[in-house]
C-alpha cells in the first residue's frame, strides 16, 4: 500500500509542475493577446482607408499601372506563409500547413515566416528562401520592410505571375480561420458612380498618384496580415493553455480523491493489523 501512495504522489507532484507552466503561459500569453489585439483594432481603421482610397483611385485611372497585371507567362507563384516560431499554441499551425500544403506547388517559391513552418516544410520540394528565417514576430520592421522590397522587385521583373500570403483570420478569439489572400497583381475596380456631381478632384492626377499610393497599399496590406496573424498565434496559444490548465485541475483532483482512498486503505489495514495482533495475545 505503500509503494501505492508513492506513486499517487509522484503524479500530484508531476501535474502541479505542469500546471504552474500552463498557468503561468495562460497568463503570459492573454496579457499579449491583449497588447496586439489593441494594436490590430487600432490599425484596422488606418489600413481600411488605404485601402478604399486606393480603390478610389484606382478606378479613376485610365490605364493599368504596373502593379495591376501580371510581368510574366510564367505560372509561378511567391507564398508568404505565416507560422509561429514557439509552440504550444493548439491548431494555429497545423491549419496553415493545410491550406499551404493544397495550394502550393513544386513550381511555386516561399518565404516561410517562423521556425514551426521552417521545420515543417523542410523536405518539400518548392523552392525556399531562407533570406528572411529570422522573422519572429511583427515587432521585426527591418524583415518586413525587406521583405516588401523583395516582393515587389520579383513580381515587376517577372519572376512572379501572383504573391500570396497564407496567414490567419481573426473572427474572435476562439475562431480564426486560415486564408489564402492574393497580394499581387492589384486589380483595378470597376469605375463606381457613388459621387453625386462631381468626383474627388485628384492632385496630380490619378495614375501619377498611384504610383506613389500602392507602395503605401502594400506596406499597409502585408503588415495588417502580418499582425492579423500574430493576434491569431496569441489567441489560440491563451485557448490551448486554458484547456491545458483546466485538465490538469481535473486530473489534480481525481489524483487527490485518489490518494486519500490509499491512505484511507493503508489506515484501515493498519488498524486492523493491530486488532489481530492484540486478539492473538
């Protein structure tokens, strides 16, 4: 009965331990959640502006700039895929590597973001560029900026006929889903009557401007996702953590009952001992 409270011990002390790091990683990562999901609110607006004034011009253009078509007859695609670099963040990597693994090609090129998409796809056989390996979080300005230009020297030299990014969609922060979002080429809308009278009056006019807008479209763009994502990576590490910390209390307690029926047993078994002892003298 002994080796039997033992070993009931040896598991209360093994699960405490794993609830302290799951309390403590619930904590860490809901305070995070929290941080950039106010920077994620508060970038929305900004990046939704960006984008319907560049819509707005867009349509106003009477030719196609040379972000607006494709350089090149060639089918092959740049993906920007969006991983963590730590684990212990339940389903947020493995939805990615799905949607990646149905998309991609042995035709297509990647940048692959975080150390999990890294080792995940190490033995596939697109082409990868290691350039930007070093990307762990939004906080990295230099790599995205790097990686901006990157993008766009490739797509108007031809090497690209699309640019996407397989990143995470935040719904709330128990649902986001994995997407495939198209970069490059910019489509020009449709020309919108939505202005009573006259149009916006554009200075200089609307294909100089956009030269000088889409850059900031596309600056604008790439970080939203970037940070989309990295609110996502928080979210369902908070989420993962919380189970795991709800479990372990579960399994404490079945394994407290459970030790107190052993030392209950092995009290009973002494006393009786002590009873057939006393009854034999």
């Amino acid at each position: 009965m002994g080796q039997e409270l033992n070993k009931v011990k040896t598991r209360i002390k093994s699960v405490s331990g794993a609830l302290k790091v799951t309390s403590a990683m619930k904590l860490v990562s809901t305070v995070k959640l929290k941080k950039w999901k106010n920077k994620m609110l508060a970038h929305k607006d900004y990046s939704m502006q960006i984008e319907d004034i560049t819509k707005d011009v867009l349509s106003m253009c009477k030719k196609n700039n040379e972000f607006s078509y494709s350089h090149t007859k060639d089918d092959k695609r740049l993906f920007i895929i969006v991983s963590s670099t730590l684990g212990l963040c339940g389903a947020y990597n493995s939805n990615i590597f799905k949607l990646a693994d149905v998309s991609l090609t042995s035709n297509d090129e990647a940048i692959i973001l975080g150390q999990k998409g890294i080792s995940h796809f190490a033995n596939e056989t697109f082409t990868k560029h290691d350039e930007f390996s070093s990307y762990s979080s939004i906080n990295d300005s230099a790599a995205i900026r790097s990686m901006l230009n990157f993008i766009v020297d490739g797509f108007l030299k031809g090497n690209y006929k699309e640019v996407h990014i397989i990143h995470s969609e935040y719904k709330n922060s128990l649902v986001f889903l994995a997407k495939d979002s198209l970069i490059l080429p910019i489509n020009n809308p449709e020309k919108e009557e939505k202005y009573l009278g006259y149009g916006p009056i554009l200075e200089p006019k609307a294909d100089i401007l956009v030269s000088t807008l889409i850059p900031i479209y596309l600056k604008t763009i790439l970080y939203s996702k970037l940070l989309e994502s990295e609110v996502c990576e928080q979210a369902s590490r908070s989420n993962a953590m919380e189970n795991a910390t709800n479990n372990a209390n579960e399994i404490l307690d079945n394994l407290k009952i459970e030790f107190n029926k052993a030392r209950q047993a092995a009290i009973t078994q002494e006393i009786t001992e002590i009873a057939a002892a006393a009854n034999a003298l």
